[in-house]
C-alpha cells in the first residue's frame, strides 16, 4: 500500500493543493424569476374567519397600502435553494478556507456549539420587549459578562448595547462629548486625536460625533514620535482615540506617555480594542490609563464575523463616565436583574432594545469555555501563529514588513509587496487574486495604503501549524510565479471564480446599483422598476 | 495622416538625459557638462529606463500603435522590446538637442497621439512643457539626475503601466504635475534655486482597494475640494491671505470663485484679488498695513513647503506673518505619496529654517487634520 503523506508533503511541509472551485456563473434569482411560479401556496382565507376578522386591510392607512404588488422573485423552493447552494459554493468562507488573510478582522473558529447554544428555543424565542421579570436569565448572562470584561479591560462599567465595532467607538466619542459637555467645555473641545493606523473606525466615528480629527503619521519604529502628539494636543483637545497595537502589528511602548499628555490638556482617552486577541490576560486598558474601550465581540470573543452573523460591541469606561453610558443598563440588587432608564445624563441609545442578545451570549459561551488561563493562552498562541508566519513569510521574494525592522509583532502584519511590484509588475491584489486559485483568501489592506503594495496576515490562534505552513507555501509558490512567469498571476485567477473588478465605478455614485429596481432603472432604463 | 482603431502612444527618449548623474555632476544640461560626463566614462542611463517601461506594455502591443523620433531618441526602445513604431522627424545621430524634444513633442501634438511619454529628468520636462503646455496627455519615465518635477512615474516600470492601464481604458483620470526647474549651475555651486515652471497634464491612478471594508477613499479631487471648503470657511475678511503654488491652493481660489496663477502667489482680501502672480516685494508692501495668513501647499514629489517654486514668499515674509500663521494644506494622497519623509523648508534663511522645523499642523481636509514632520 502507498504511504499517502508523501504524496501531501515535502520536507514535512504540506505541497500546494490541487483546487478547482466550482463555477456557477450563477443568475441574480430576480433573473431568474418565472411568473406564475411559487414556492409556497398559502392556502385562502376560510369564510367563518374572514367574517370574523374583518376586512384587514381597511385598518392600515391608505397612504401605507402598496399600489400594486411587490414585485418579489416568483421561484419554486427547490430552484431557491439550488440558487443558495450554488452561490455558498461560490465563496472562500471561513470554514472552507485558512482564512488568515483577512487581517485586522481576527478570523477566528467560532465554535458551532455555541451556534446551538445560540439557537436554543429558550433564547432565540424570547423577545425584547418581554416583562425584564421574565428574562431574568439572559439578563444574568450580560450582566455577567459586562463582569468578564471589566475583569479583562480593567474597566469600572460596561454597556453591551451596541450593534457593532463602529457603533461602539461612535457611542465612545459621544461619551467623550457628554463628558465635556457636563464640564461646560464641549464649544471648546471640539478635536479628537488618531493615528493613521489606527482603526479607521476611529476617525470616522469622531467625525460623525462632529469632532475633527487630527491624525498622527508614524515613525520609524511603526508608531508616532511623542513631539508630534505634543504638536497635536491643545485646549481643543477632546481626546485621544486610538489602536494598540496597530493595524501594522506594532505594540506602541510609549502608550502611558500618550495617554499622560492627553489627560493632561484635558482630553480623555479611548482604547480601540477591536482586535484585543494579542492582549488578552496580558495588557489592561484601565492599566495603561484609559478612560473608555471597546471590545467587538465577533472579532476577539470569536462570534462570527462579517457575513456569518451580526456584530456586537461592547464598551467599557471608567467609574466616572458611567453615568453617561447608554439606556439601559442592566443592574443587579442580589436578587434581581433590572433595566435601568432612569439615568438622566445618559448618551441615550445606541441601538434599539439592549444589545445584541445571540452575539453576547456566543461571546459569554466562549469565554467560559476557556476560563482565564485559557482566554491568555489564546493571546499567547495567537501571537506565536503570528510571529511563525512573519519569521516565515520574510523568507519569500518581494515581500517585507515595513518599520521596526527586525523586530517582532503582536498578532498580526502589514506586510508590504512593494518590491516584487517594482521587479515584477505583479501588485498586491493580484497576489491575492492567485491565492485564491489555491483555495484561500487573501486581502490587501484597508485605504488608504500607506503601506505599498500591503497586504495584512492575521493568523489568530485558531490555526495549527501544518495549516499556516500551507498558507506560507501558497503565498511563496504566488511569489515565484511573479518572478517567473508575471502574466500567470497577472491573468489569475484561474481556478476559482473570484473574478477582476473593474474598480473605477466604486467612485461613482451614477454607476450604483444596489438593488435590483436601481439597476433596471439604471442599466434597462425600465420605468416599470420605478 | 490619420490613424483610426488603436490607440497612439507617443515615445521620446532624451538619450543624454541621466548622463550627468552617475558621475556626480549634478544635471546633464549644457554641452560642456555632457561632454565631461561622456569623458567621464558616463553612460546614458535614459535607453534602459525607457526599455523598462516598454517592457510592462509588451501585454498591449497589438492594442497600440507607438509613433517616435529616429534611433536613440526612441525607436532603439521601441524596437528593442519587440514593437514596430512608426518613426517620424529626422535627427542627427549622437548629437540630439533640446530643440530634436521640442520637435518631437509639437509634432506628436499635432498627430493627436493619446499619449506622450518621455525618458528624461526636469529638463526634458521643461522642454515638452515649451513644446505643448498642457495641451496633451504626458507622463515621464524617470530617467534623469535632477528629477524634481511631479510628472514622472515612482520608476521606469510604474510608468509603463500607468500608460498601458490608460491606454487601455481603465485609467482615465489625469491631474496637473508640477515642471521644477532646479536651476543646475547654481546646484553645482552648493545652492538650490528652484522655480516652479508650469504644469503638465499627467494620467492619475486614483489608489482603490479590493472590495473591503472601505470601498475606496475619496480621490484627490475630491479631497482637494474638501479642504478648500474647510480653509474658506475659516477665513476672515480683514485678514490677508498670501496664497503659494500649486493644484490644492488653485482648488481654494476657485472656491472662492477667483482664478489662481498656478505657478505664483495670488494674494487676497476680503475674498476679493489683490495680488496676481505677486513677488516678494508687492507681497511685503501689501503686509504693511494688515496682519496675515500664508496657505502653502508640498510642491512637487519632494515635500518642500518652503524654498522651491514659491521663494516669493521669502524669509522676510515668513518672519513678518508668523509661524502661526502659516496653513499648510496637502491632500492625504500627496502626504502618502511622501513614504514618510518629511516636508522640507530651504528659505535660504537657516533661522527661518529652524523655525519651521518641527511637527506641524497641515489641513488635510473638512474637519481633518495631519500631524506632520518639517525638516531643513
């Protein structure tokens, strides 16, 4: 009988995969949508019940009625679900790919119990506007993981109300408002300082906040000198909002520094924790001397990210910014648990109801599942997996990680391509573009790129080595191709149906069409989409 | 002659151009110079860079027709990497001049190629600027010592591919770059006088990302607008504003509904002109009778805020408007496009210098800021 790991590795190294994605070349179901055909047939009103109902529709205001009727794909179920499958078939998901190239995003394994645990009649029945006396238990659970996370950050209050990453860091910034408000300097405090690779988010949420935004540009060593902070802080300042470390894997030491010159013009400061996964049981935000954080509980506290399920965040302050915090909060008299609105200095709300129910309790799961020595193994493993793949990935031709040079990450790099551009003429997205023939994904960075040619590799703790050696291989096997046949991968991709964009549309609006009726208006100039 | 279907490129090689640098002469302007250089052993470096950049448009040969001048000044490339250019005009060989450029560059105008790319360094910028001013679509493949102008490609190989991207279609956004003239005797002597020349009209890569979480970043243009939205908010009417070079400060003029000498400093009142193309003197007398603010925008590729292209506004009117007083604006794609390096100030005035240096504030934006570094 034949030894089959020969046929899988070299060297103990796994050979790159025969991959063939299936390719559907699949309609938009409006397309495919055939007049006449159902998939449900709702059978009619009987007549006793009619009578005793009533002409519904004589009850909603005549302004709110539908002219005519919706006009909905008309398909059978089991050409809907053929349409589904196929698309599914059509993506690198997290559970089909190492998907460690998504980088900033913290593609971690999100435990399918928990899903289950998730999807429990007991959870996923019950409703937000039911009596707080009968969902004493899932109030328990946040209350009790707010505790989790004032234990991790080092936090006096949490609110797990938000909807999300952004939400969060924009209830953050509205905080930091109130805050200054209460002290009569909100006129005046009117900036909040960033760096430019920080979470974008950051910027953005101060400046829908209304603040401006002042952003810092790095050194050498990947984080800004203390002179240009200094430059930046002044009687405007409002605060300081900002990732650590950065999006570039870099841990800025003189963080206490930062947060020390801020406080003392006045401004408070945010710790984006977004990505806390290198961190975890090692630094506290409270510690360095925060005053507000967030953590995104589908990134770190691994529910599903991006299209596999909704975001949470999660916001945590110091004691004397928690009566700003958002309505409702959830308290506990030894007894009971109750929601909190009668808090008269508070944001308001952030979202509609008390937070994210299924993503907190996935969060509080996984959490529990791993306990406190496990939550800083995952921190330690996280960064090991990291720290391999740099050591490794350097190694390949083209590829560097700019500043602090020869110095290591947290978990995760931004990684920059700029030489094999140069050499070869093949760019950072078409090294992604090739991956993608070889089954995994691969992304280059968020704008602007202040990195060339980036690309950022994330390798989270959820991934054994033999895996991150095949991602390696990949990536190097792409490089070689560059250096030796460029059309190959400039032409990718081959085997997968991930196909080339053509960007320049994204700028402009004419060019959109998010819905189907925009796009028959747009494209078929159909008056009957309107 | 007319040509129909494909899509004409344009090629002058400045077959001298880079000559100078290697051994250490600072420019290749001047016969004596190239001669030296030549004596020196110098070899033209302007042929390889033009063969790299070709050599990213090999994918497109049958979608473009080249039209060039005879041998070094174009068809040896072309050739070289495997295409069949038309050649037009006449030279003489191993002595080609600035004028054989400014031949070329009128000729290829009048042909209506889509467009011009030269090998060269400022100088061969300067001699297609006085051949077509901004009536044609150009781009530079970095070829010379001296290159201070913002219209040559990051290297030969970015150059060919921009051209091959816009040749095909799928860049069609062009800008205004900056023609420097960095005037190479006095740079010889140990000081740098530079002048801004005029503009040239360059195809534009606006930087997008893959589908992601952003979709793409608004492109210059529109932080241009964004900023000066932002400045002209901010104004006020007994202050006077001494307005420097350059595309980011034309965008506020034109906010304000005035027309901006865009190689010179326009100065305003009470959102009304009241200095056109101003020099240092009319500057320092309109300073006489009110206080002010100078709005400068990084000229060119190199980051120079102070000293190149705008030395109207000279030290006496640095020190007389005040430190605090100086804007400076640069879109967050001119600020990347530095890699870090600093913006630089060189007044001529060491003290001047001085106190420029440090972090600063520049407006990179409505509402938005970036801290960045000056040196000297």
């Amino acid at each position: 009988m034949k030894d089959i790991t020969e046929e899988r590795y070299v060297d103990g190294k796994p050979k790159l995969r025969r991959f063939h994605q299936a390719r559907w070349d699949e309609p938009i179901i409006f397309e495919l949508s055939n007049e006449g055909e159902r998939g449900i047939l709702v059978p009619e009103v009987e007549e006793e019940l009619k009578g005793s109902v009533g002409d519904v529709l004589s009850r909603i205001p005549g302004k709110m009625l539908r002219k005519k009727r919706p006009e909905l794909p008309e398909l059978s179920q089991p050409r809907v679900l053929r349409h589904y499958v196929r698309l599914s078939q059509e993506t690198l998901g997290t559970d089909l790919n190492i998907d460690v190239g998504q980088g900033t995003c913290t593609m971690k394994y999100s435990p399918k119990v928990n899903e289950q645990i998730a999807r429990m009649p007991q959870v996923a029945e019950i409703h937000p506007l039911q009596d707080e006396e009968t969902v004493q238990g899932i109030l328990e659970i946040m209350y009790k993981f707010e505790q989790i996370l004032k234990e991790i950050s080092g936090m006096d209050r949490f609110s797990l109300q938000p909807g999300g990453g952004s939400a969060a860091i924009y209830a953050n910034a509205s905080i930091i408002r109130a805050y200054h408000e209460s002290r009569g300097e909100a006129d005046q405090r009117d900036e909040i300082i960033t760096t430019i690779f920080s979470h974008p988010s950051n910027a953005a949420c101060a400046r829908t906040a209304g603040f401006k935004v002042i952003t810092l540009y790095p050194n050498e060593d990947g984080y800004p000198d203390i002179q240009a902070l200094s430059a930046a802080v002044s009687e405007r300042t409002a605060g300081l909002m900002i990732t650590n470390p950065e999006d570039t894997g870099i841990f800025n030491p003189k963080i206490e520094e930062f947060v020390d010159i801020v406080h003392e013009a006045g401004g408070l400061c945010a710790y984006d924790q977004a990505n806390a996964n290198g961190i975890l049981g090692i630094t506290r935000a409270r510690d360095a001397g925060f005053d507000l954080c967030q953590f995104n509980l589908h990134k770190t506290f691994s529910a599903p990210h991006g299209c596999g399920g909704p975001a949470a965040g999660a916001i945590g302050v110091a004691d004397e910014l928690g009566k700003f915090l958002p309505v409702p909060v959830i308290e506990f008299d030894g007894s009971k648990y109750r929601l909190n609105y009668d808090r008269p200095e508070s944001i308001g709300k952030i979202r509609s109801f008390y937070g994210v129910v299924p993503v907190v309790l996935k969060a509080y799961a996984w959490v529990m599942s791993l306990g406190a020595e496990g939550l800083k193994e995952v921190a330690e493993t996280a960064v090991l997996n990291n720290n391999y793949v740099l050591k490794k990935l350097l190694e390949v031709p083209g590829v560097s990680a700019p500043y602090a040079k020869g110095k290591r990450r947290i978990e995760q790099v931004r990684y920059s391509w700029e030489k094999l551009a140069v050499d070869t003429g093949v760019h950072s997205e078409e090294i992604g573009l090739r991956a993608a023939d070889f089954g995994v994904h691969y992304w280059t960075s968020h704008h602007p790129w202040i990195v060339p040619e980036p690309c950022t590799i994330e390798p989270t703790e959820s991934y054994s080595k033999s895996e991150l050696d095949e991602y390696v291989q990949i990536i190097r096997n792409v490089s070689d191709e560059a250096y030796k046949n460029p059309e190959l991968v400039k032409t990718a991709p081959h085997n997968s149906t991930i196909h080339r964009i053509d960007h320049a549309p994204l700028d402009d609006p004419s060019q959109w069409a998010v819905t189907w009726r925009a796009y028959r208006k747009k494209v078929k100039r159909d008056k009957a989409g309107e | 002659m007319v040509w129909v279907g494909k899509r004409r490129l344009g090629l002058i090689v400045n077959p001298i151009a880079g000559i100078g640098g290697r051994v250490g002469l600072k420019g290749s302007d001047g016969e004596d110079v190239q001669r030296k250089a030549l004596e020196f052993g110098a070899l033209p470096q302007s042929l390889n860079r033009a063969i790299q950049a070709l050599e990213r448009m090999k994918s497109i040969r049958g979608e473009i027709e080249i039209i060039t001048y005879p041998s070094e000044m174009g068809e040896d490339a072309a050739v070289a990497c495997g295409f069949d250019p038309i050649v037009i005009g006449s030279i003489q060989k191993g002595k080609t001049t600035s004028e054989d450029t400014k031949n070329a560059a009128k000729e290829m105008s009048s042909l209506g190629v889509d467009l011009l790319l030269f090998a060269g360094g400022d100088g061969t910028a300067r001699d297609v600027y006085d051949a077509v001013g901004r009536a044609m679509l150009v781009l530079g493949i970095p070829a010379g010592v001296k290159m201070h102008s913002a219209v040559f490609a990051v290297n030969p190989g970015s150059a060919g591919e921009l051209a091959a991207s816009f040749l095909r279609g799928i860049v069609n956004s062009e800008r205004d770059a900056e023609v420097m003239d960095v005037d190479e005797e006095s740079l010889r002597k140990g000081f740098v006088s530079a002048k801004l020349y005029g503009f040239l009209r360059i195809p534009y890569q606006e930087r997008l990302v893959q589908g992601a979480k952003i979709p793409s970043s608004a492109g210059d243009k529109e932080s241009m607008n964004a900023i000066a939205c932002e400045i002209v908010d901010g104004m006020r009417d007994d202050c006077l504003y001494i307005i420097g070079p350059g595309t980011t400060t034309r965008a506020i003029m034109s906010k304000l509904g005035l027309s901006k000498t865009l190689a010179g400093v326009d100065v305003v009142l009470g959102r009304s002109l009241v200095g056109k193309d101003a020099n240092e003197a009319q500057i320092l007398k309109l300073l006489e009778k009110r206080s002010a603010k100078i709005i400068v925008t990084p000229i060119g590729g190199q980051g120079y805020i102070f000293g190149r292209g705008n030395q109207q506004i000279s030290p006496e009117v640095i020190k007389k408007v005040g430190k605090e007083n100086i804007i400076v604006v640069a879109t967050p794609e001119k600020i990347n496009s530095l890699r870090g390096r600093p913006f630089l100030v060189d007044t001529g005035d060491q003290e001047v210098d001085r106190m420029l240096s440090g972090y600063i504030r520049v407006v990179s934006g409505f509402n938005e800021q970036i801290i960045y570094k000056v040196s000297h």
